[in-house]
C-alpha cells in the first residue's frame, strides 16, 4: 500500500505524498484534513526517527491538516520547542509535558515564509513574545532549506555546521543523534478567519 495517495488512502515508507506534500517515511492514512499515524512516533530525540517525525508534523501543520498521533520515547530537548506542532494523543514520558504541549499549541505560532534570497520567520511559542528574524546570509538561508530534509550532522561542511550552531541557537532546528531538522513550517493553509491567530 505505499505511495499512495488521496484522502483516505495510506502512505507508507516507499513514497512520498507527491500530491499534498507529506514526506512518506512516516505511515499514516489521510481522510479529508485529519491524517491518523499508524504507529507511535519516536520523540526522544536520539536519530533520524525523530527527525523524521518531526518533518511529518512540520508538514501536516504547514498544510493546516489535524494529525491523530502517539509519541514515545522521552524527550532528550526542550520539549517546547515543538509546542508549534500538534500535541500527541499519548505522550508516556511525563504527563506534565503532554499538558503544557496542550496547553501551548496555537496554529501559527512558528512558521517562516520566502523571499527571493531570505526567508523570514515568525516565532511567537513563548507567550507573550513574538520573534521576526531574516535570514539572509547566504550560509543561513541555504542551511535552513537544506534542513527541511532531516539531515546527518556529519554530512554537513564546516560552514553548514556553524550555520546550524546559529539556526539551533534560534530554536529554529532540532538537532539529536547527529541529525537536524528545521522546525518552522511553511504554512500553505491557515485556518478560518486566519484573523483569529
């Protein structure tokens, strides 16, 4: 059943949803604008498992699509980095985390957008903050890209690295087990009246 796509078809970990853009390596079945994970998702934030599951969620919110999900594995970062994504159903690690996951999440809260040669971010995940950055140091800006694609640390150049040093000091990409992942999305559907957010 992988590689397809459509609403209420499944995709597994062969292909990529070419239509609505969800990366493929995590199995799910999509109905209408609620997807549903089949399995739970490692949040430890030891490997590419986390990286990739991080990716999955970054998209679905870019998309404006609700995600039914489970997380295991305990978080090995600050857990609110990912209050911009959608709360898991189940979080077994520590209860307290999965209420403040709840209570934080706002759709919009982290998201980025393109120019030509910048990107701007928008990053309001602490209230009562709201942060604008411009990234458009050329080592910035394609550093951020690159890591849309979860990423092996070691497979980064020196200057690529001391970018992420910068991108992650940010809080703007999640890095663990050697591997990093860029975490505001890139919102393609807001929800109605976008005025709400």
């Amino acid at each position: 059943m992988s590689g397809l796509t459509g609403e209420g078809r499944t995709n597994g970990p062969a292909g990529e949803d070419a239509v609505e853009g969800l990366p493929g390596r995590v199995p799910h079945r999509r109905t209408g604008r609620r997807v549903e994970v089949a399995q739970p998702l490692d949040m430890s934030g030891t490997g590419r498992a986390t990286a990739e599951a991080v990716r999955f969620l970054r998209e679905c919110q870019g998309l404006g699509l609700g995600v039914d999900w489970r997380a295991t594995g305990t978080p090995s970062y600050d857990p609110r980095l990912l209050r911009h994504l959608p709360p898991p159903t189940e979080l077994h690690a520590d209860p307290r985390v999965l209420a403040s996951w709840r209570a934080g999440h706002a759709h919009g809260t982290l998201y980025h957008r393109r120019g030509p040669d910048f990107i701007t971010v928008l990053d309001r995940r602490e209230r009562g903050t709201a942060v604008r950055l411009t990234l458009d140091h050329p080592a910035l800006h394609a550093t951020f890209l690159r890591l849309l694609e979860p990423t092996p640390v070691a497979g980064l150049d020196p200057t690529e690295r001391e970018a992420l040093g910068l991108l992650a000091a940010e809080r703007l990409v999640l890095t663990g087990g050697d591997w990093a992942v860029t975490l505001p999305p890139r919102v393609r559907r807001w929800p109605v009246p976008c005025t709400a957010i």
